[in-house]
C-alpha cells in the first residue's frame, strides 16, 4: 500500500462517466476526510453525493451496518426510479 501514498485522485480521476456515490467515514485514518472531500469536490460526474458516516473509521459498513443498508436501499431505489 505505500504507492497509495502518493496517489492523487484530484489529478488521476478529474471526471466519472458513471454516477458517484462516496461513503466516507469521518474518522478514517485510511482515507482521511478532508483529502475525500477534495475529491468529492472536485470530480466530475453525471450525478454525486457523498454520504458522511460520523460514528465510523474505514469501514462504514461494520461501523454503522443499519446507516449503510439504508444507503444501499436508498441508491437502488433512486436507480429504480431513474431507469423506470
């Protein structure tokens, strides 16, 4: 994992052709907060939300299973309605 280190999203991904939802846990040590946000930030794509887990660290699906089933379900009814 150290050539993660240097990798830099902002530079590498500018732009998705597909629709972005990022899960961020706001006290990950992994993938910090605020370099995800720039990210969120600054990407391009046809749709974005960024999800905040507050109670979790890297893995929001462990930490808060009920909040990110819930997210689950949210986009594939969003995906649902937007395809129907």
């Amino acid at each position: 994992m150290p050539q993660l280190a240097d990798t830099d999203l902002v530079r590498t991904v500018p732009s998705l052709d597909v629709p972005l939802v990022m899960v961020q846990g706001q006290l990950d040590q992994v993938a910090p907060a605020t370099p995800a946000q720039r990210f969120y930030d600054s990407v391009t794509a046809p749709s974005k939300r960024l999800i905040w887990f507050e109670d979790s660290a890297h893995t929001p699906q462990l930490d808060q299973p009920d909040k990110f089933r819930d997210v689950l379900l949210d986009v594939a009814h969003a995906h649902r309605r937007a395809t129907a």
